[in-house]
C-alpha cells in the first residue's frame, strides 16, 4: 500500500514550541511552524501559542482534497497524565494541570495523545530514525536535562508510575552536587547543558579568560537561562579553553551513564540525541569512548552507539506517530 | 493437575556447591547436598565434586518408582555460554571452558541447561518467590560482588551480550574506587561483602580496635577471602562501631544503586538476596531508606523493595526451574 496518511504532532518544550504535519507512512515532514515557548508569560499564553501553531501547520500543510489528519499528538516536557492526556507538571513550561486532550479535541475534533518530550522522540527514532531495526534498545536526549526513552520489545517501556528512563536522575557522583531532584550527584547535574552552562559560568566569574565571557553574558542577560549549543560549539572550534575543558568534563560523566546503562540494561544500541549532542562532535565523541572503557568488555565491543536522526523533528514526527497509534493506525515495523 | 514433575538443580558459586531434587511444580526442595568448592584444587576437582553432589541430591530424593528429573539446571558464577551450556569464564570458580552440558548430559541422559547464578534466582523468584505476580522486576544480588536478574515481560531479560543486570558495574562515584572489572567507582566496590570486608580490614591494621579483629581475621587466615554474613551480624548485634559503620556505609552505597535503578528502570518491584542481605537487617533497612530519598517521588512512594523469599535455595530451585523449561515444562504463571 502506498496510500498516504497524515498527523499532527506537537514538540512542546521549555525553548520552543514546533508544530508539524507528518505524513506518518514515511515520517516526513509536510509543513511545520514553531514560535518562542515564553512560559514566563503564563499557562493561558502558552495554550495560545499551541493552538496557533497547530492551526498554523495545518493551514501551510494544504493537505489534498478529502485527506485529513488522523489525530494530534503531542510530546512535552514534563509529567504525564497519558490516560486522561494532560499535562500534570511541567516546571520548565510554567504548566501545571494542562489539560491538553480536552483543548485540542475540541479544536480539531481528532483523536488527541499526549506523551512525555522524550517518550515520543524515542518512539520518533524507532519508527523512523536510528533506532530501525532495533526492538530493545535506549534513546537518551541530553539538553537542559538528561532524560531516555526506553522501547522493549517493540513497544516504549513506561515503568510502574511512568517515569521509566529518567536517567538524568542516575547517581554518578554519591553524595555530589546537588540536583533540582533533591538528591546529590545525579547525571543531569554533571552532564547537561545546564551543568555545562553552570561550570563555564562560574569560571569566568572568577575571572578565568575565555571566549565566552561576552557571548555567553550577553546571551543569558537576554533571558535564557544556559549558553545554546551553537554558541559552545563555535567556542571549541576557536579553541576556547574553558569551554573544551568544560564540555570533556561533561563528557566523560556522560560516558559513565552510559557505560552503566550498558552494563545494567545491555541494550541494543543506544542513541544519543538532543541539540548539544547535534552540535558537539567533541561531547558526543568523548563520552562514547568513555563508555567503551567503563562498560563489561562484551557490551563495550559490540553496543552501536549512534546519533539520532531525525534531529529538530524527533519530537513532532513520535508525537504525530502516537496520535496515529492511538487512532488506531498500524505501523509495519512495530509488533 | 496435581501430577508432580522433578528436576535436578545445581547452584555453583565461589564458597559451595548445593545440588537438589526440585519438585518444580511447587517450587519444593525434595532432597539437596553441598560442599565447599574448594576452587583451588583445580577445574577437574570441581567438576568431580559438581557430578558427586548431583548424585547425592538423586539418591536422597528416592523418586518414586517410575518417576524421574525433567532436566538438569545449573547456575553458575560466571559468564555463560548459554545455547552450548558451557561455563566461559568464571574468576572465582578458577573455571575456564567447562562444559557442563555434555558433563551432565552423559551422566544423566537427561537435557541440561547453564545460566548465569544471578539469572537463575530471579528465575526462582519469579516462580516461587517474592517476584510471584510481577512481570516486569529487578532480582538484587549482594555478596562477593552485586549481580541482578531482569524479568522483563514475564522472561528473563538477558540483553545483547547476555549480560544484562550487571549492575555491580553501575558508576556510583565516577573516578573512584578502582573495581575488579577495571573501571573506576563501580557499586560492587563499595556495597559488596566485599567491599565491606575491605574497609573494615583495612581499619583494622591500622589499629582500630573492633570486635572483628580477632573473628575477622582468624576467618581470613583460614583460607576465606571475605568476612561471613554470620560474623558480621553477630558484630552488629554487639554493638561493634567499626562494622555498623563499615555496613551502614555499604548500604547508602548501595541504595544510591537501588534508587537509580527506580528512575532507569522504573520496576514494578525490586528483590534483594543474598546472605548479607538476609542476615543484616541494618544493610537492608539503611539501604531501602537511601534508595526512597534517591529516587523520583512517584517511583519513591510505589516501589515495593523486598527481601527475596527462597533463601539458600534460590539458586537451585531457579537451576532446577530453568532444566524444566528447557525440557517443554509450561510453568502455569510464566507466559
């Protein structure tokens, strides 16, 4: 069958929102459209937001005659209610309770799915990114946290209270630095961007010299709360000391996450994902030959560890291939 | 069906070798005989001491007239090559290259299956232990080192290199202590009886008075390489400040691990066996406390964390359970 069918997914995240139709029977993109996610300006704002941008990707998608989406998804950052599709708590959204199912069933009368960010990503990668192939197998995104989906068996593995994969939350360091969890020495606190951002930051403000010193200010002055992977990677092409020296760090704990994920889980292949993975071929590089040297030497010859694919789009592309699953649509390669 | 059906099972591990007759429908040991492993005295020594015992364990079972073992199981320390039943390697057992399956095969005529220890307890547990209803679990292991079965779906979750749940190998304090396997800060090299044993010999021979001093090291001088579960108990209960110590800084080590693996894995339920978990109720209670302060709130709350139920003969029941699959036996709760 070559027949088309088409959904809508939305990748609701601290930074952005993007919105795109997805031709589900390829994982293409047909048209897509995104905006500033501006959480500061409140729950209500940000509901806006999400309905223009669908409304808006719909429009520029100019689907041909008779041909409608056959339901919404959306992937965001935060806790999920999956059954009544709401979004219970999102801190880095300034979302608390949204109740996302009931909002965009009324608008566009489909079906409406709603997965945690990185939940619908892996699921992204497994149907048509870098996770083909695969049925057991973890998708990490390293960003302003450190997050993994897990698919077992063919199906996304959410756990006993759905939370399965939340690897940012790993104790690397017993006992280390604090973490916005609660606990000490978790993965996320040494290894995501935000951590990177933090140890860069309080260098220079210790008046260590480094590139960074004017473009990281600036742009943090501007409102974000850590430096952009375009910023750190622009920085390590100069060869900027204190911006290699913090990201090898970075590296090399997130090489320990891994390396222990191969050992405990043994999966399949792992893929890495997340902008600054995207941007960084000295973040990525670094930790993958550090997790060659912590894991069992059985998982550290033969586990593939690879970068996602689908980029940018993993997340719209799982949330519009969730909406499909929940429509009922049945995808080849899943069982 | 009330018709019973028996296989023979065979725990080999680093201190004893336990063989018995399984009543596989309900999970009971008929019949069993151990020795030491005296894995000093040669592969050729053990290999006669494994075949003795099996029949020992036979000839007390005195089967009914008529009735005889399914398969012979065997669960061993060490890396297995599971589809040629042979042991590849296993340090602590002084054992290279052993195979077992046409060992006991020629012995006994009957189909002979090899796992891992580990895997084979949660096996048991699974069928007739504290894992009884769950189908997604973690089966926690400490002694010499930490090890754990996954049950995953109902099965038992072995992973690309059949190494899964090696999580004695999980990074706890990345660039720490050096551990067996050759990386740095792995759990097995603060939280093992192992471990344990180290920290407080190594007090000892600076001249910290403890009631182990002598215990400890009239053990060691005797050939054993680790201090007993026993010693350690009696030594708590006495009020020894080196050992509550030594043991309660074992046990926040290792409910680090636990709860790090509630975030990864997000398990229904996780067990913990092992003889230094049944007999130190201070390693298992300090533990479970840290692991619900390391984990995410929801894996917190609901997580049950329980001892395991088989004991001593989880290896054997879980041996002898593993020899019924492979010969055809459906269990009624596995799927």
């Amino acid at each position: 069958m070559s027949e088309k069918a088409y959904a809508l997914g939305i990748d609701l995240g601290g930074t952005k929102i993007l919105a795109a139709v997805v031709d589900i029977t390829s994982g293409e993109v047909v048209a897509s459209a995104r905006k500033r996610t501006r959480a500061e300006r409140g729950q209500d704002y940000v509901s806006q937001r999400i309905t223009e941008l669908a409304t808006a990707a719909l429009d520029a998608a100019k689907l041909p005659n008779g041909e409608s989406i056959l339901g919404v998804g959306v992937g965001a950052a935060g806790q999920i209610d999956h059954k009544a599709g709401v979004i219970l708590d999102a801190p880095n959204l300034g979302v608390h309770n949204m109740p996302l199912a009931a909002l965009l069933g009324g608008q566009f009368g489909k079906p409406v799915a709603v997965g945690n960010d990185v939940e619908v990503a892996a699921l992204g990668e497994y149907l048509y990114g870098a996770g083909k192939g695969y049925k057991n197998f973890i998708c990490i995104f390293v960003g302003t946290g450190i997050g993994a989906g897990i698919v077992q068996d063919g199906h996304l593995y959410t756990g006993l209270t759905g939370t399965a994969g939340e690897i940012g939350h790993m104790t690397i360091q017993a006992g280390g630095r604090i973490c916005g969890c609660g606990s000490r020495g978790c993965l996320e606190a040494y290894a995501s961007r935000t951590a990177i951002t933090r140890a860069i930051m309080a260098e220079i403000h210790h008046g260590r010299p480094s590139l960074l010193a004017d473009d990281a200010a600036k742009q943090l002055k501007e409102g974000e709360t850590i430096i952009r992977s375009g910023i750190l990677a622009n920085a390590i092409q100069q060869k900027d000391e204190l911006t290699i020296e913090a990201v090898t760090e970075a590296a090399n704990y997130l090489g320990y996450g891994l390396g222990s994920i191969m050992n405990i889980y043994n999966p399949e292949s792992i893929i890495l994902g997340g902008g600054v993975i995207e941007a960084l071929d000295l973040l990525f590089e670094t930790a993958v030959h550090r997790a060659r040297t912590v894991a069992l030497s059985g998982p550290a010859k033969k586990t593939p560890i690879v970068r996602a694919k689908l980029g940018d789009f993993s997340g719209v592309v799982g949330a519009a291939c969730l909406a499909a699953q929940t429509a009922g649509y049945q995808f080849p390669n899943s069982k």
